[in-house]
C-alpha cells in the first residue's frame, strides 16, 4: 500500500519493506505520462479513437498543433502554476510564517499535487476538502504541521473570494440581453 508522509513524500511499502518516493519524483512521473498524451504524434491518434464513437464529428473538428504550440502552451501553464503556488507562499507569509525562499519549490509543488488530486477524485465537488487534506500533508513537510492546515484553509479562502470577485465583475460588464456576439475576426471594417 501507499500513505502521504508529513515528511514530504510517499510511503510505498509491502511485505515490511518501506520506501520513501518523494514528492518531486512522483511529479515527474506524472508530467512524464502527461507529455506522452499531449505529444503531437500521440494525441490525434487518441482524438481519433475518442471521436469516432461521436455521431457527426469528423476529423475536421480534431485540433491541430505541432511541438511550437505545444511549448508554447507549457511554458504558460507552468507560469500559472508557479503563480497559483506563489499564492500559497503569500497565504503562508499573511499566518506569520516566515517562509524562506528554499522552501517555496515544495510549497509551490505542493499547490500543484493538492490541485491535481483534487480533480482526481470525482465524489468531491471542486475538490472540497481533498485539496486541503492533500495541501497541508504537503505542506507539513515545510512548516509546521498545525500552520499548515490554516494556510491550507487561508488560501481556499482567499481563492473562493477572488473567483467570487472575478465573476461579479464580469457579470457587471456582460453584453445586453439579446446582444449577438461577432468574433473580432468576422467583423467587416466600418466605411465612412
């Protein structure tokens, strides 16, 4: 069986025998699986197979991209999840931990794995609680255990209020009823 250690890794143990994988190994593998199903040879191929079972969709509807796009669309998700881990680093700092520099790599993959997990487990709605559980194990690794939960529970706060916020404002900026929506793209020029 397995078991998320305070001490920043997992248990893997059988027969009496226990070792410790940490968190960072186990990330890379599931990066590693990650870029087998997203690389540009592999992933028509899996599209092909899921929409063939679709009435109507043909391979016209099947996205395109090369190793460019591909970077491209890492490159800008790592920076948003090195932002969303900076958010916990904040969240840490606003309890009164003083959260050295060295540690914000485990805080910030911390994030990540608490996020993840959270998505995993399909009978949790938004990944309520799991996210936490998963995020202040983690997390204990780096701080102390008991701050741990309160930071884990001060950033699901904290991002409930700004998704919160981000939403009212846009529903405050919305279209008028009945509006039609043109692309950029498909609008004609005005001619004076």
């Amino acid at each position: 069986g397995f078991l998320l250690s305070p001490s920043g890794g997992v248990d893997i143990g059988r027969g009496g025998v226990t070792v410790r994988l940490p968190f960072w190994f186990l990330s890379l593998g599931a990066a590693a699986a990650f870029l087998v199903v997203v690389e540009p040879r592999v992933f028509p191929i899996l599209v092909r197979k899921a929409t063939s079972m679709l009435k109507g969709v043909g391979s016209e509807a099947m996205p395109r991209f090369g190793f460019g796009l591909l970077a491209e669309g890492l490159a800008w998700t790592s920076f948003a999840w090195i932002l969303l881990g900076l958010s916990q680093v904040a969240a840490v700092r606003a309890i009164g931990v003083e959260a050295a520099s060295d540690v914000w790599p485990a805080v910030i993959a911390s994030v990540a794995l608490a996020t993840v997990a959270g998505f995993a487990v399909p009978i949790s709605p938004g990944g309520l609680g799991v996210r936490e559980w998963v995020l202040w194990t983690a997390l204990g690794a780096s701080i102390d255990q008991d701050l741990a939960v309160v930071a884990a529970l001060v950033l699901r706060l904290v991002w409930f209020v700004g998704e919160a916020s981000a939403a009212a404002a846009v529903f405050l900026i919305r279209p008028p009823a009945g509006a039609a929506y043109t692309h950029p793209r498909d609008a004609r020029p005005q001619t004076s």
